[in-house]
C-alpha cells in the first residue's frame, strides 16, 4: 500500500448518530458531528453525470460535449483521467467546454495516481491539488484538506458523495470501508453516492480481478448509497441487490428498470461501472450470453460492451423528480444520441426516516476541556478530559460494560485509555453517576499507574457530564491538528473531532 494512504483511520469505529439540536449549538465549528435537521433532499431535478475511463482526445471531448447538450450540472468521474499524468491539460480540456466552474468530482484510478498528490511533482500539474482549488471555487468543501490518502467527501446541491481510493482489497476491507461507514452512518442525506475506480470480478463483466474487497460495496448497500465504479472499459449496471458478495438479487424488488434504495442489515441497493469516457471499449468476458437473459446470477440488469455494439458515452441519474424527493431517473446515453439503458429509483423513505431517527440521540461528544501533557523523562503522560453527550439514563452502564477513551489524530497515532468492567467501580446512583479510581504499579501487563473517571447524568441540561484524568506509561501521543475522541460503553459510541493546539514547546496539547 502506498505510504499517503492512512494506515490506520483516524476515527477508530463508526458513528451511529448525531446529538440533539440544542447540545449541537454548544460544539466547536470544527466539530464533525451531523445536525439533527431530519432527510436532506438535493435540488430538484439535479442532473449528475457519471463516467470514467476518458483518456483526453476527441473521444473524450465528444463525451463532454454529451454531457454538455444533456443539461447535466455536475460529473462525479470514477478515475483513469488521460493516460498521460497530465492534469493540466486534462483539466484544460473540461475547462474549454463544461467551464472552469463547472463542478467537476472524480475519485482516483490507477492510471492517475502516480501524479494525485498535492506536490507530486509533476511539471504538468498534479490532480488532487486541481480538484481541490476547483472545489474551492465553486464552495464544495471535502471533509478534509488533504487528498493525499485518495479518501474525501463533499456534498453539493444536496448530494453526499463519498470517494475513496484504489490500494486493493486490503485497504478496501480496512480503512475504506471504515471511512465509508463513518462518512454516511450519521449522515440525513436522501441520495448518496459511493465513487472509486476499481472493482471486485463479480461487480464486473470483463477480466478484472478481485480489487477492491466486499466491505466496500457491503457497508455503502448497507448504508442506502448506490455505489458508483468504473475500470472495465465498458457499461454495465446491476437490478437490487441485498448482497453484493453473493449477488442476491432483492425478491421484493427484482425489476431491472426499477431500484430500489434501503438501509438496514442488510440494506438494498445498486451497482454500476460506466467506463466509456473516451479511452477505448471492451468485450463480455463474464455472466454470457451477451444478451438478455444474462447469465452468473441473473444479477445484470443491462450491459454495454463491444459485443454489444457498445460506444462511448455517459450515465445520467436526475435526482428528485416528480416533485419526489426520493425518486430519481437514469439512463446511459451514448455519443451517437442513442439511449441504452433507462431506470428509476426510490429510495424507502420509511425505512430512511426511521433509521435516522433512530440513531440521532447519542453519538456526539462535546469537549469542554482536554489535555494531554507530555513526560518525556518519565515515559509517563497525563490526560485530562472533561465532556458530556446524550444518552437514555438507562442505556449505559459503564461498570458492567466497561469503558475505553480513545485519542486518535490523522495519522492513525493512539492514545488510548481503558477501563475494564468489574472491580475498581463506585455506583452512587444506579443509573446516574458512577465512578472509577484505581491506583497501583504500573507494569507491562498492565500498565495503569493511575486512572479516574466519572460519568453523572445531568438532570437539568438531560446530559450526561464526564471527566477522566488518567497517568500512564508509554503513551503514543496524537500530533497537533484535528483529533478524534472516542468514548465507547459497551455498545455506544460517543465521538468529537477538532483541532487541537500545541503549548509549552510541544509538551502539552489543548483544545483551542
């Protein structure tokens, strides 16, 4: 895997909901934490182009020139840009016909990466750094400055889209299917969309190989995104599935030209690669016979390769439509005018509404003061923090389910303090305050020196109110800039990230 790309992710388990509206009011502007605003709908009528694979000749310009005429008003390109490692004259060709504002999202490919990095490098421009002034001028802010780890997010006009990278199975299992879940698990968005390069054999009808893991596709179907791909140089999209890995079609929904979108466990949803930017056009090597009915699961809906007669062009998708929020229409049409594909789809507002209601009560944690202060000489360092975040009274109970505070900063780094179930608790209000203190050697099995932490509901804010200071040996304390602070009981997660400062030449970090 390549060394930009975060080894650990910084947020180390997914959220699971969003804090109240009045308690958001109280949290740091770099908090991260999602508003309570109920199901956010995209513009009407929002026409988002999608393609990949373009090269940058005439075939590409003929594409853009397509997506011009169709009205579209944004592409989200799945990677492989020109086949040259050169942005700037990449970049020059979408200027000279969509515009230099026209708002303009890819994720990376393969062919691409060797010249993404801000600072590649390269005399001819670097991608990443494009995209991301781009984005800037336009007002679409990523999540996170830096692209370098080929992971970020941004909405505009209303559509979550979430990108992540090409590093194989290996990182897609890992830290992009983490990243995904904690992208889109808190998020009110009606339409999301998952964008990255590569695919898994299965999700494709050509020879590519397994590249990119099965959490990827599980966790966005889970999550209600349709999940967006490109790579095989062809255009192919499947009907529901509840299962990527087992392509299960869904019963309840198994038309080829109407989707479905639903979370849940298992979530319902779709998968497309729409490869013919512009580079070149390959056969059917999977799932034959080359018309319908196709074969492997039945899984294909449509495809769109050489043995089809298949030529360059672009997928459309207008999201609310019909003055339904949850209802958006596409179809794949080609440079010669030609339509190949159309389909409908609905996301289950039921099933939408109820999960992010269910999950809003509890996952922010807001930090009124925290400190971790550096002990060089001793190898010891002492963390103070002080907090509160929502939850039922009677949902926690940290004396049987135990406690872990975790510190964790972009570059995956750890300080992590953890309190066992068991011995060592106070209960001084059973289902309102407990307490915990420990005092004993330190040593390498455990290596605690000291340790307090209390956790009281309070009654007039409805919130509970939490403090740890903690001594231990041989912390990995996090670097200055934005760090997440995850606080796990049992089940429940509570969680902040913002920036943090340094003071005291180096030895101490604060929150602003």
């Amino acid at each position: 895997m390549r060394r930009d790309v975060r080894q650990t992710y910084r947020a180390a388990s997914p959220i699971v909901g969003a804090v109240l509206t009045a308690l958001l009011a109280l949290a740091s502007p770099q908090s991260h934490a999602q508003g309570a605003s109920g199901p956010i709908p995209t513009d009407p009528n929002l026409k988002v182009a999608f393609i990949g694979d373009s090269g940058n000749g005439e075939d590409f310009r003929r594409v853009l020139g397509l997506i011009k005429s169709e009205g579209a008003v944004m592409v989200m390109h799945q990677g492989d840009f020109d086949y040259a490692k050169d942005a700037d004259g990449f970049f020059a060709t979408i200027d000279s016909i969509l515009g230099p504002n026209f708002p303009y999202f890819a994720s990376v490919g393969n062919h691409d990466i060797d010249s993404w990095n801000e600072g590649c490098s390269n005399p001819h421009g670097c991608y990443a750094e494009i995209l991301k002034n781009r984005m800037t001028r336009i007002g679409a802010i990523p999540d996170d400055p830096n692209l370098n780890d080929e992971m970020y997010s941004v909405t505009n006009r209303g559509l979550k889209m979430v990108f992540v990278g090409q590093e194989g199975t290996s990182a897609g299992d890992s830290i992009y299917a983490r990243y995904l879940q904690d992208q889109l698990a808190a998020d009110d968005h009606i339409w999301r969309i998952c964008s990255w390069h590569k695919n898994q054999n299965a999700m494709q009808v050509g020879d590519k190989d397994d590249a990119m893991g099965w959490r990827v596709y599980e966790t966005c179907k889970d999550l209600g995104a349709i999940i967006a791909t490109a790579h095989e140089h062809s255009y192919h999209r499947t009907k529901t599935l509840t299962s990527m890995q087992n392509e299960t079609v869904d019963a309840s929904c198994s038309s080829p030209d109407n989707l479905c979108i639903a979370q849940g466990n298992p979530g319902k949803s779709f998968v497309f690669v729409s490869g013919l930017g512009g580079e070149n056009v390959r056969d059917q090597e999977r799932c034959l016979p080359a018309t319908l009915p196709y074969g492997c699961n039945g899984e294909w809906a449509r495809i769109y390769t050489r043995d089809q007669g298949g030529t360059f062009g672009a997928l459309f998708i207008t999201f609310n439509i019909d003055g339904d929020p949850y209802k958006a229409r596409g179809y794949f049409k080609n440079i010669d005018g030609k339509i190949i594909d159309t389909f409908v789809i609905r996301v289950d507002a039921d099933t939408f509404s109820s999960l992010t209601a269910a999950r809003r009560p509890s996952a922010a944690l807001l930090l009124s003061r925290a400190k971790l202060r550096r002990d060089h000489h001793s190898h010891q360092d002492w963390l103070s923090l002080q907090g509160s975040f929502v939850a039922a009274p009677d949902s926690i109970n940290p004396p049987s389910d135990g406690v872990t505070l975790s510190l964790i900063d972009r570059d995956g780094h750890v300080v992590e303090i953890k309190v066992p179930a068991g011995d060592g608790w106070t209960t001084t209000r059973t289902g309102r305050e407990w307490s915990f203190q420990r005092k004993k050697d330190g040593s390498q099995r455990d290596p605690i020196v000291y340790a307090k932490l209390g956790i009281k509901f309070n009654t007039k804010t409805r919130q509970f109110d939490m403090s740890v200071k903690a001594k231990e040996m041989e912390l990995s304390p996090p670097d200055v800039g934005p760090i997440t602070a995850l606080l796990t009981i049992g089940a429940r997660e509570f969680r902040n990230t913002q920036d943090w400062r340094s003071t005291e030449k180096g030895k101490k970090l604060v929150t602003p």
